[in-house]
C-alpha cells in the first residue's frame, strides 16, 4: 500500500520541490529463487559473448542446471525458514508475496524446469550432421530456413546454444508471475516468461516453417491477450487507485480508507471493477490455456520443438493458474458472486471441448495440446472451489499433471523415422510389439491423464473433484465426470494403437536417448506412480502452503 | 502384530505377476510354471482364510487389517473379509490356477518374432494382476480403496482381452484383431464411464460424511455405525443419488441389462480362459458390491429402487436366455447364458430374503465354476477346430467321447440340472424371490426353462449327429485339459450334493446384511400350525 501510495505520489506531486527520495528496501534473500535464475540467465549470456562455440554447449548446461538446482535449494531453504507458513510476508516493495503458494509453485517450476533442461540438450536423437551431434533446435535461427546460410550453419556444426539462456529467462518470469502482488508486476512477469517462449517455439530444428508460424501465432495472439491484461490493470488502477492486490482487494470490500483526489470521480465504480477484472482475467486465462482463449494451443504445441512444448505445457500452466489463483483469492475473494458463474461456465467448456474435440485428433501433439486444455478444465473446478482446500487441491494438481506432461513429451522425441519425430498417430501403430518398453512408458503416462487409480493423475483429479464438490459445485463434478470418460476414450486409442495394431513395415524406429532424457521420462514415472500410491506427503504439503499472504 | 493374511492373499499374485513380467524372453515355459506355483500359493492362503474364518464370530468383518493411508482424502488402508467375501475369494484362487493351465499354449508367439516382444509372460502375469486386484477389492472395507483396485482392474483385463485371441480362422488376422481391439475398448468404455460415474458418488459421500462427522470418511464400518447411531443423517434423495451412482457401476460389471452389451464383445472375442477370468472371476466383483457396498451404505435407497432393479433382472433372466438360443457362435452363447444368470443373482440380492441373497452368494460360487467348466472345454474344443461357431461342429461325441462328456456335465451344470451345484443356487434364489415378490419368482422361472432349450440344443448340434468332416480326427482331452476339467466337475457334483460347507460360512454374513437393511424376512402364508394339524 505505501508503496503504491508513494509511487502515485511521484506523479501527482510533481510540481512540489524535489524531496530526498527513499531508498527501497529489498528482502535479497526472500527473493532469492529469482535472483539466482536470472542471474544464471545473464550469465548465459556472457557464456554466449565470450566463450568459443565449442565450449558453450556444455557451459551452457551445468550454467543452466547448477542455477535451477541452487534456485531450488533456495526454495527448500526459504520454506523450511517458514516462509511458507508464519512468516510468509510481502517483500519488495509489495510486489512480491513470499507465501506458501508462491513458494510450492516456485519449488515445482523449477523442479519442471531443470528436468525440460535436461530434454532440452538431449543430443542423440538427431543422426548426427556432418559429424556433429545435434538437438532439437535450428543450427542457426537467423538462417533462411532452407537457404544457404542454413546449411552453411549446420555444415559448420553450428548449435543454438542460447536456447539456455532463453529457457532461464522464462523460468525466471514464471517465477515471478505467481508470486506478484501487484499488477504491474504481473504483467512485466508475464511479458519477461512469455518473450522467450515466442523465441524458443520458432527454433525447432525440422520442419522451421511450421516452427516459425507457431511462433508467429503465439506471439501474435499473446500480444493480444498482454494487451488485454494491461488494458485490464489500467482499469483497476481507475476503480481501486492502486495495483497493489491487496488496495484493490480493500477498495472492493469497502475498507479503504483514502479517497485518491486525483481519481475521485472513478474510484468505486463498479463497471470499472467488472470490465478490468475481466480482462485481467482473459489474459490469465489465455496463458493456461482455457476456453474460449485455446485456439493457440494445438498450433503452438504441434509446431514448436517437443522439448520446448513440454516446458511450456508443463511450466507455464503452473505459472498461469497460480497467478489465477492469486488475483481470485487475494484481489476479488469479495467478488466471488460475480467471478464464480463466469469461471463457472469457462470450466465447463473447457473440460468439454478439450476433451470432445480431442477425440478427432490424428497428430499426438496435438492431441495432447487439447488433452492440456480439458486439463485446465479440470484445475478450474478446484480454482472455483474458493476454499483453502481448493487451492491446495490446485497446487497437487499442477504438481502431479506438470510431470506426466513433461514425461509424455519426453517420449513423443523418442519415436522417430527420417523426417525427425513421427507424431502423426497412425505411424505409432505396433510400437508396443517393436518397443515394449517405450510404449508401457507411454502407456503410463496416458492413463495418468485419463486419471485411472494408482497414478497421480487420479489423485490429483479426486482432490480437485473433492474441493469442487465441497465448495458446493456438484454439477462441475458431474460435468467433469463426463469429461473424463470422454477423454479416457482417446487415451485408450492410443494405447490400442501401440499395442493391439501391427506394426507397419515403414514404420518409425525409437531412437535410443542419452542419460538425459532418460532421466527425465524415469524421474516424470516415478512421480507419477508415487504421487499415486502414496500422495498423503505431497497433499500435506500442498495443504499446508495452501494460504496467500495478503 | 499378527500376520497380515489378508494382505498377503492379495500381494503373493501381485509379487507372481512381476516376477512372471521379468522373466526373459526365451524362458517361456518358466514363465508359466513360475505363474503356477504363484497361483497355487494364493490358493493355499486363501485355504488358511477358509480355515481361519470363524462363521460364528461376533461383528461383520474378520482378520481385519488397518492402516492410514491418504489423510487428506479420509482414506485408510481398512481390508477385512466376511462369510460372503472368504468364500469369493476362495472361488478366485480357486479358479485362477486353472484358468492358468487351460491357458497354457494360448499366448505362445506365432512365428518369429522381436526378441523383446514377450507375449507368454505379458499374459500370466496380467492374469495374476487381475487375481491380486480381484481379491483385494473383496477384501476392501474401505470405499475409496475398493474404487481404486475395482477401476485399476480394467487395465489388466483390457490388455488381455485387447492383446490374446483365438488363432484367426476363416476369419482372418486383420479382421480378428480389430475386433478383439473393438471389443476390448467397448469393454473398457463400458467400464470406465460406470467408474467414472461411481467416483462422481464416492465424492459425493465423502462430502456428506465430511459435512456432518467433521472429518471426511470412507470406512464402511464407520459410515454404517454412524449412521446407526444417528450421527450421520444422509437427506433422502442425496442417498438416492449416491446409490444411483454406485448401483450403476455394479451393474455394468455385473453386467445387467440394459448395461450388458459389451460383455458378448469381450467373451467371444477373449481366448476362453480369459472370459472365464471376465465372467466367473471379474464380473463377481459386481454383484459382490452389490451386496457389501449398495446394501449396507444405503438400505433406504436400496429398497426404494428395488421394484425397478427386479423388473431389470427379470428381463437380464429372459433376454440374455432368449439371446442365448438365438446363438451361432459358442462363446457368445455361454456369454448370454452368463448375463441371464447374472439376472438371477441380482434377483437373488435384492428380493432381499435371508434365502434369496445367500442362494444368490451361493450362486456367484456356483456360477464360477459351472461356467468355468463349459467355457473351458468350449475353449478346448475351439482351439481344435479354430471356429467358434457352431454350425462347423457335429458328431463331436463319437470322435472325442471324453471332451463330449464333460461338455455335457458343464452344460449340465448350467442349465441347473438337480444333483450339481447351480441348482441349490437357483433354487434357493427362485423360494427366497417367490416368498416375497411370488409374480415375479414365478416368470424367472421361465429362464430356467430356455437354459434346458440353449444347453441342449447347443449340445445336439455340436456333439451328436453324425460326425462332420472338419471334425474327423479330432484329438480327445488331453492329460493337461482333464487336469482342469476333472476338479472343476468333482467340485460341480460334491457341491450339489452337500453345499452346507458354503451356506454354513455365508449364512450370517447375509443375516448382518439383512438387519442392515432392516429387513425380515416374510412370514409364509400357510401358518405352520395349519401344516402340523393336517399331518
């Protein structure tokens, strides 16, 4: 609040004689998570700059992965300091929350993060280029994508090495944005995760022009809903005379006790309140993935490079439903009247259409980019829950979903034939008869989508389930119920398709990964039968960072 | 602490199913020997269970396990076993050694095939999977651990009947397999969208217990004694809904009409020791929850829908009967057999007489083993001629005597003929049903009547007559295919001559559920001073 009030001040008092402006005080510590990745970022950087081509690859990696480990013990440290309970507290300013909820989120982006690292430098899949061992992504992504320069680059053995620093930019954004206490915030946060994503989607290595028109979408339509957004906190700003979410959060219950002069004539409108809440909300909505704001999803998640879709369909759902979670429950818990029946009505169409349109679809990544969307419809019956069981049930979900995501997308690099992946369904026909082991993995993970028992997809949908049915929203249970038995349909499919079908003679082979992606298709596993059998630690753990600090 | 029995009963085919996965590729007969014997462990515990039950023992459940579990959700690792239970899961131990041995040479791989490809062990493991989950589900006092393993059940039974089939005949590989895939996903969607309606319910009560105890709850125990007490008041048309819910999944397992469509898929496209897994083993689950979960949670809902469930099992008695002489394929007859008896349990459960739900526990055992001996040799005889319909068959008898024979003595057994088994069962269903509701015993009756037309008329075709090309020269039974048959038959016959050693353990596990339902049972119309005086 002061700090708002000062800044205001700033402006409004322009003409007095200039005063000794105060310094900020910043909790370097609390904020240390952050720090650490975008400092690791900026390092990247000078890696990039200074280091010669040879050497970048592997600096760039232990860069990367020293930085989201150290960010991670961070996290540990800070909610072990009680942070996330007794001491949770504002810092910086206000802008920042130190709470349980930002600190699980935190813990599991980063978590995510390192794990997509680990995909991200995956360099055995590709045959190798003119003796060189490559990855996902473009030699050079300035090159004409099949002109000269292109294979100038990949003769060179070029790699676009920055892709590390990118992907810590990112998680240095996503880090913020559930963690924002005020709108400004939220939207620089929003804007410093989602610029290096636009970047990442267009670096794919095969098939660039479908890359880059991903990109192109995504930005474009990004660009839109950051438009909205700001449009959305502008408003606020008119009917509360402050970002900060709790002096919006008091003006909307009526406590305020100043009248800013300056904004008299809007402050406590309501039509105000109503449109710039909304739109603030279509930007979120937008970012997780939610009907009517999907349309990007397929596009994007089929044309960039599959290591990439699963850090963002993993990370930054978990990004966009704790900024959600925050703006409903610390900003307008006093609208619930008004924000209720609206999310209501998104969560519906979400689950459905995800799950109904799925059903046609012939590409798997597509197929999990709608599968993403009836997910994001299954997170917001437990968002519209209201409770405090609520949120916690949200964070297990993201929580147990993001490592299935991540796992699934792992495997979908695997199989492969001459055009790089095979991601069109009926080239996965027989891949259980050719590679057991690949397709029981798969197997795995989808039945964890259709939230069969003993996977953590079930656990997470029972307690999203449970919180919506106890905050009084039986029929979202129902409809959600229905959802899942569609979506079950097409998981099923694919498991039929790799077992029950023969193997075709031009079929794609499973290339054989390194350590790496084998590390993160174990560790996505082993989440995923662990959060099944034995929840209670992980729901304990969610359940006690389930309070926002105000 | 004592021994964990009851666990154990459930982790020996668990821990088998593993063991059995990881055994290399070349070592197939291992494979099926290391199955065996894990089966044969499990039948030996479920033995001791038998032994160690006490039928007449104080409270609902015994050698009682419980641990915590998941807190969050009010969820405990709660297992106990009553009359009705020990001796399901005896019936599943029993039953799962033979489904074993009968299946011996089902899932050899044709051919050369990858190395890692590893079909024979992928089967019997998936089959011991079943079995352990099977048994826990009996086991489960606690609702939301019954869910768990009743769902998870799928994913086994959906491999193996999605991935084993009988050799391709005239039919041809391609079209066989995306058959036996059509039926393997009808078969899970089935099952998947009534689970997936019972977790709609399961939430539901835990809301309801969570509203009112405090803390949410899922122990059956609990709930029932709550509610006994008065604690736990559940509004009428909430417990209405709740039961719908359950109900519903219960009966597309069971399966009932109009649920039961898929079940024909499953049997005849499945190799006939995994429809025996489906029918005698799985399918029980079903009306077991019936019986320990529908009953005992909601006794009001229950009789408030019972006009409604009778009507539904009536027409499962004469239209599965019906279908089943319209047959031409042998396996989707046994199947249709199936779905009229399962009318006949259902209506054995909810004519609600201390007769008409232990005939009906009695049944399921009886229905068990009669179905598994005609769908084995039925399978037999298939694997010897690669077609399953029936018209390809004749004269059988006069070149297989032995195979003829025990054929009958299963087709016997199904039509309930006096002397075996099932018709102590059915008998005991159609007095416990007529006592209470006499119209609607009385047109049930009916089934037994087109089960004597469908037995026979399957039997006249295939075995008499005179002896058809295709089948000259057909092998009779082999040592390993008598090994399956005789017990099962031995067993047929003892139990219809003497069924008090099962209506001794079932008996006051039905009185229990009868009191939880706060039903007595009628009282005859003939006075018994009447009967006396005439004498």
């Amino acid at each position: 609040m002061s700090h708002a009030a000062s800044v205001h001040s700033l402006w409004t008092l322009a003409a007095d004689p200039p005063r000794e402006i105060p310094a900020p005080h910043i909790e370097y510590a609390q904020l240390a998570p952050t720090l650490i990745v975008l400092g690791g970022a900026v390092l990247g950087i000078l890696v990039e700059a200074f280091l010669p081509r040879r050497a970048r690859y592997h600096a760039q990696l232990l860069l990367s992965v020293v930085g989201l480990a150290a960010a991670f013990a961070a996290v540990v440290a800070l909610a072990a300091g009680g942070h996330a309970g007794e001491k949770a507290r504002i810092a910086a300013m206000g802008a920042v929350a130190v709470d349980g909820p930002a600190l699980f989120l935190q813990g599991t982006i980063l978590l995510v993060s390192l794990i997509a690292v680990f995909t991200f430098a995956e360099r055995r899949l590709d045959p190798a280029a003119h003796g060189n061992r490559v990855d996902s992504f473009a030699a050079q992504g300035s090159a004409v994508p099949g002109g000269e320069a292109e294979q100038a680059a990949v003769k060179a053995g070029f790699t676009t090495t920055e892709v590390f620093p990118l992907a810590l930019f990112a998680v240095g954004g996503m880090l913020v944005f559930p963690a924002a206490n005020d709108l400004l915030t939220l939207f620089v946060a929003l804007e410093v995760f989602s610029l290096p994503l636009y970047v990442l989607c267009a670096l794919a290595r095969r098939q660039r022009l479908l890359s880059q028109e991903s990109a192109v979408k995504y930005f474009l339509l990004g660009a839109f809903s950051s438009a909205f957004l700001l449009f959305g906190v502008a408003l606020l700003y008119g009917y509360a005379g402050t970002v900060t979410y709790s002096g919006i959060a008091e003006v909307v219950s009526g406590t305020t006790r100043t009248v800013d002069p300056a904004l008299a004539s809007t402050m406590g409108n309501d039509a105000l309140l109503l449109i710039g809440g909304a739109l603030v909300l279509m930007g979120l909505l937008f970012k997780v993935g939610a009907v009517p704001f999907h349309m990007w999803t397929p596009d994007v998640y089929q044309g960039a490079p599959t290591p990439v879709t699963g850090f963002m369909a993993a990370a930054t759902k978990i990004a966009g439903f704790g900024a959600l979670l925050r703006l409903l429950y610390v900003v307008l818990p006093g609208m619930r009247w008004d924000w209720r029946p609206v999310m209501w009505g998104v969560a519906i169409v979400t689950m459905l259409l995800g799950a109904i349109v799925a059903v046609t679809q012939t590409d798997v990544k597509r197929l999990l980019a709608y599968s993403s969307i009836a997910h994001a419809g299954f997170i917001l019956a437990g968002v519209i829950a209201a409770s405090p069981d609520g949120v916690s049930s949200v964070l297990f979900y993201l929580a147990a979903y993001s490592f299935v995501t991540l796992g699934a997308f792992s495997v979908v690099t695997l199989v492969r034939d001459a055009g790089g992946e095979a991601t069109h369904l009926s080239k996965w026909a027989g891949l259980g008869r050719r590679s057991p082991l690949v397709a029981a993995v798969f197997a795995v993970f989808l039945l964890a989508f259709a939230g069969i028992p003993l996977t953590s997809g079930f656990a997470g949908k029972f307690a999203v389930f449970k919180a919506a049915a106890q905050g009084g929203a039986g029929t979202l249970v129902i409809v959600g119920v229905l959802s899942s038995a569609i979506a079950a349909f097409f998981y099923i499919r694919v498991i039929v398709l790799m077992f029950f079908s023969e193997p075709k003679a031009d079929g794609p082979t499973v290339a054989v990964p390194s350590a790496l992606t084998s590390t993160a298709i174990a560790v996505g596993v082993a989440v995923t039968v662990v959060l099944g059998v034995a929840p209670q630690y992980f729901l304990d753990l969610a359940g006690q960072a389930g309070t926002f600090v105000r | 602490m004592s021994f964990p029995l009851l666990t154990a009963t459930a982790v020996v085919p668990a821990l088998g199913a593993v063991l059995t996965a990881a055994v290399p590729a070349a070592r197939r007969s291992a494979a099926k020997w290391l199955a065996l014997v894990f089966s044969l462990a499990t039948l030996a515990l479920a033995a001791v269970q038998l032994v160690r039950f006490d039928p007449g023992a104080e409270g609902p459940f015994q050698l009682t396990e419980s641990h915590a579990w998941i807190k969050d959700f009010g969820v405990r690792y709660e297992l106990g076993v009553d009359g009705i239970a020990v001796v399901l899961i005896a019936l599943t131990a029993l039953l799962i050694p033979f489904v074993i041995l009968a299946g011996w040479h089902d899932a050899d791989p044709l051919g050369t095939t990858s190395s890692r490809w590893r079909p024979t062990q992928g089967f019997f493991a998936l089959i011991l999977m079943v079995e352990a989950m099977v048994v826990i589900s009996f086991e489960a006092t606690d609702v939301f651990l019954f869910y768990i393993f009743f769902e998870a059940m799928l994913i086994p039974m959906y491999f193996l009947i999605g991935g084993f089939g009988d050799r391709a005949g005239e039919r041809g590989e391609e079209e066989t397999a995306a058959q036996r895939s059509y039926a393997a996903v009808k078969f899970l969607l089935y099952n998947l969208a009534g689970g997936l309606i019972m977790l709609a319910a399961v939430i539901g009560l835990y809301v309801v217990t969570a509203d009112q105890l405090g803390t949410g709850t899922f122990s059956l125990q609990e709930i029932v004694q709550a509610r006994a007490d008065g604690q736990l008041d559940i509004a009428t048309s909430t417990e209405r809904a709740l039961f719908l819910g359950f109900f519903f999944a219960f009966a597309v397992k069971a399966p009932l009409w109009p649920l039961h469509t898929w079940l024909p898929n499953a049997m005849g496209e499945a190799t006939a020791p995994v429809a025996v897994l489906i029918t005698a083993v799985v399918d029980k689950v079903g009306t077991f929850a019936m019986l320990r979960f529908c009953l005992q949670l909601f006794p009001e809902a229950s009789k408030w829908a019972t006009p409604v469930i009778l009507v539904l099992a009536l027409v499962s008695i004469l239209y599965g009967a019906l279908l089943a002489v319209g047959q031409r394929d042998i396996k989707r007859l046994v199947a249709y057999a199936s779905i009229s008896h399962f009318g006949f349990i259902i209506l054995g459960i909810f004519a609600m007489t201390t007769q008409g739900q232990g005939g009906a526990t009695l049944y399921m055992v009886n229905h068990g083993i009669s179905t598994a001996a005609l769908m084995l040799v039925a399978g037999f005889l298939i694997s010897r001629r690669g077609s399953r319909l029936i018209a390809d068959y004749g004269g059988v008898q006069k070149v297989a005597p032995v195979l003829a024979g025990t054929f009958l003595v299963g087709g016997l057994a199904t039509l309930s003929l006096p002397g075996l088994a099932p018709f102590v069962s059915e008998f005991l269903v159609l007095t416990g049903t007529f006592s209470r509701y006499p119209v609607i015993g009385a047109i049930a009756t009916f089934g037994i009547v087109l089960a004597a037309l469908y037995v026979l008329v399957l039997y006249q075709r295939t075995m008499t007559g005179p002896v058809k090309e295709s089948v000259r020269g057909m092998p009779d039974l082999r040592v390993r295919e008598l090994v399956v048959v005789a017990p099962l038959i031995a067993l047929l016959i003892f139990l219809g001559v003497y069924p008090k050693p099962v209506t001794e353990i079932v008996d006051p596990a039905v009185e229990h559920t009868m009191t939880q339902v706060d039903k007595v049972d009628p009282k005859p119309d003939v006075p018994l001073t009447d009967v006396e005086a005439a004498k």
